[in-house]
C-alpha cells in the first residue's frame, strides 16, 4: 500500500496525499480510492475528485461530521491495499498537425534538434494515461510525452487557444476542450470536442483512461463529421 496521509482543505473537503509523483500505479490506486470513498459513503459524499497522486473528498459540513469523513476515508484506503488495479478504454483522437493547426510545432521540433515529422511522429507513438480532469471542464492531463520533444510552457501565453488545440507543457499532453488562455504548445487541433454539454456522454475524458493520437491531413480535418 502506498504511504498516505489525510489533510484538510478548509472545512467541508478532505485531501488524501500519497507520494508527489507521476506514476500510473500510483494514479490507478486513487482513483480506486475514489470509488470505495464513494461505495462507502454514499449521500454523505458530495465528490471525490482524482488528482495526480491524490483525492479530494467534498462533503457538507453542516450535515457530515468532518471526523467521521476522515475514518470513511482511512478505511477506504486500507482495505484497497490488495485491490486489482485496471485501466480505462482506449481513446483515439485525431489531430491535423502544423500549419494554422499547430502553430508551435515548429518551436517543438527546434528544442527536440529534430524534424517536424519526427516530432509527430513521437507524439502519436506514445499511449498516454489520463491522470485527472481539470481547470476547465472536459481539460484532461495526459502523460508521459516522450523527453525529446518535452518542452516547458510558453514565457508568454495566448489570451486565446481554440477549441480542440492538441499541445504540450514539459511531459504532459493535452487537448484545450474550449477557447481559454493557454500557455501550452501548440502542435495541432483535433475536431473532436473533449466536452460537449449536447452530447449524451459530455466528457470525452475520464481519469484512467487510455489516449492515441493520429494523424490526418488538413483536409480531412474540414470534412470531419
């Protein structure tokens, strides 16, 4: 069993932390958490949200005695330390990559002293793990990106990224689900909308997931859908 510890974050959430790292066993082990923290609790538990290597339990104070929240939680962790640990459906994205798409990737393939078309292809022969949703609705953080083409976030971010702009910030990956200021590089645009509240399912996304990248021209890009 992973190392944890039980903090509060004001009065009506509890984080459990476990070690500071990008490890997908690590992330596969909360979200685990989150679902006996969820099982065990039941109406009392408003959310348990999944971080990289941590859960939030969202309660009512008013309702739920913080104490008790905190032993739910200690139990939920514990007797998960055997627990078979699985992975999420794959996911495959379409990118067009470069051009008006990918303004960035030329900066990429520089800090990488590789081609553009070495940097695609690095990009869509990784299986990136999902290891949690956020900052805005449907924004998923993917990794690991190959350390080649890890390159940092932007000095100078845009005050506007479109929609469904695939980029990268060091060894994460990541789809913009909606136009946002953004200081991650862009390397292409898929069509496919990573949140779409019209949409039966709104969230393309969910931590523990699975995600490929694959090329397809500009062209069809236009035609998509």
């Amino acid at each position: 069993m992973f190392p944890f510890r039980i903090v509060a974050a004001g009065d009506s959430a509890l984080v459990v932390e476990f070690p500071q790292r990008i490890d997908p066993e690590l992330n596969a082990f909360c979200i685990a958490v989150a679902g006996a923290i969820a099982s065990r609790c039941g109406a009392a538990l408003r959310d348990a949200v999944v971080g990289y290597c941590s859960v939030t339990a969202y309660f009512d104070p008013l309702r739920v005695d913080a104490a008790w929240m905190e032993d739910q939680l200690t139990a939920s962790v514990t007797e998960l330390a055997d627990a078979e640990l699985t992975e999420g459906p794959l996911v495959e994205v379409p990118v067009s990559y470069g051009g008006v798409y990918g303004p960035d990737l030329p900066d990429v393939a520089r800090f990488g002293d590789c081609s553009e078309e070495e940097v695609i292809g690095l990009h869509t022969g990784e299986t990136y793990r999902v290891f949690m949703v956020g900052f805005v609705p449907g924004w998923a953080y993917m990794a690991e990106v190959d350390a080649r083409i890890a390159i940092p976030r932007r000095s100078s971010p845009r005050t506007a990224v479109p929609v469904g702009s695939v980029a990268i910030a060091g060894r994460q990956t990541g789809v913009y689900p909606a136009a946002t200021p953004g200081g991650w590089n862009i390397i292409g645009r898929t069509p496919i909308k990573p949140y779409d509240p019209g949409r039966r399912e709104p969230f393309l996304f969910r931590a523990g997931d699975r995600v490929r990248f694959r090329q397809i021209t500009a062209e069809e890009f236009d035609r998509f859908g």
